[in-house]
C-alpha cells in the first residue's frame, strides 16, 4: 500500500519506518513548518497545572524554570512521550483530541487546586482554555510557535506522486488541511484523488477537504494511524 504522511519529518519519522517495516510504500510531504515566537515570561511556581495540546508547544517551550513535578497535560500519547523525553514526571495523556483532554482535566485537576497555564500554537482546533474557564478554572494561555503553510515543492516529487498516488494520506490539522487543498489546486491534482482514502483529525479538518472527491473519508485520533490500515 502507498502511504502519504504529511506532518514534519520529526513527528513522523518513527511511523515512517514502522510503515516501511510492515512492506509498504511511504511518501512524505510535509505540510507545515513550525517556528517559535516570544512571549511574556512567567513566573511558572505560580501554576499548579500546564497543558500541551502539540508536541510543537514543548519544542519551543524554555523549561528550565519549570517544576518537572507539575502536573502536566498532554493531548495525546505523541505529547505525552514528548513530555517525558524533557522530564515532566506527573504526566496524564488524553486519546488524542482536545474534548477528551478537557474531561481528564476535570477529572483530575480541581478548579479550586490552583492556576493552570495552557502552552499552544497561534491557531488551534477548538478554544479549550475559553472552555475550562467557563468550567471556573483559572487559565493562562501563552501562544509559543505558529505553523506555516509549505508551499513549493520539487516537481520531481508531484510527478512520481501522480505516476503512483497513494491509497491513505494522513492530515493532522486545519492548518494542514488549508495547506494540502491548496498544494493540490496550484499542481492541478484535483482529479487524482478518487482512489485515496483521507484519514483527518477531526471533522473540521476534513471539511475543508470535502470539495476534492475521495475514495473515503475517516477520523481517527493520533495513534491510530496503523489501526486505520486494517479498516480499508
């Protein structure tokens, strides 16, 4: 089977060569590229809670004066290895979308235990801090990294896809989804599609996608990439 994965080349090597280890085909194409951007310093002893909704928001997050033992909030089980990797101890990991992290948060983090910080890109798929406040929590959003759209790739590239278009491609966000539609409009791919299941996180993800006609359309949550083989 063809596969196209589409997330930056660090957050998808691994499932690269478990894919390739299993005897199928991989392309890459990554969508995005993140960078990080200032923000105001925090005294982060004054938080009791922090919670990462991307693995991008640890990346470009300064930690050394941050308590490893703090409670730490991870969307799903990529964010939570991240976090570990950088020594977050007290780590509790959602299945891979922001509603679920909102119930394990509520579950486990008492609106009375004290202020959360909530670390995350300049866009983001639902308003979890703008939810949790309405739950009486006390949030303090920082915005850490934004993700820009690739545009240009090698021709190379677009014409050994046309000549052998993947079954599956993998999108992980809005941001990717804007970016993948337009790739597809500025190299004419439009028609090629027909055959290719579109594997999105998230019904708003795969709605800006639905103009382009495609075998299937499925959801899934992060980690459940080689699941998804089995159900095609």
């Amino acid at each position: 089977m063809h596969i196209l994965l589409t997330r930056p080349i660090e957050d998808c090597y691994e499932m690269i060569l478990k894919f390739q280890s299993l005897g199928h085909k991989v392309s890459h194409l990554p969508l995005i590229a993140t960078e990080g951007l200032k923000h105001e310093s925090l005294d982060y002893n004054t938080f009791k809670g922090i919670i990462f909704t991307s693995s991008n928001a640890i990346k470009f997050l300064d930690i050394k004066s941050i308590d490893k033992k703090i409670n730490c909030f991870c969307v799903g089980s990529a964010t939570e290895k991240k976090a570990r990797s950088v020594g977050f101890q007290d780590v509790f990991a959602a299945e891979g979308n922001v509603d679920n992290l909102k119930e394990l948060i509520l579950q486990n983090f008492n609106s009375s235990d004290g202020q959360l910080v909530y670390v995350s890109g300049e866009i983001v798929s639902s308003n979890l801090d703008q939810q949790l406040i309405s739950e009486g929590y006390n949030i303090k959003r920082i915005i850490n990294y934004r993700a820009n759209p690739i545009e240009k790739f090698e021709q190379s590239f677009i014409d050994k896809l046309k000549f052998k278009m993947p079954e599956i491609v993998y999108i992980y966000s809005q941001n990717s989804a804007i970016s993948f539609l337009n790739i597809i409009k500025n190299y004419q791919l439009e028609s090629l599609w027909m055959d290719t299941n579109l594997m999105c996180i998230g019904e708003k993800t795969s709605a800006i996608l639905n103009e382009i006609k495609w075998k299937k359309i499925f959801l899934f949550n992060p980690g459940e990439e080689e699941f998804l083989l089995y159900k095609i």
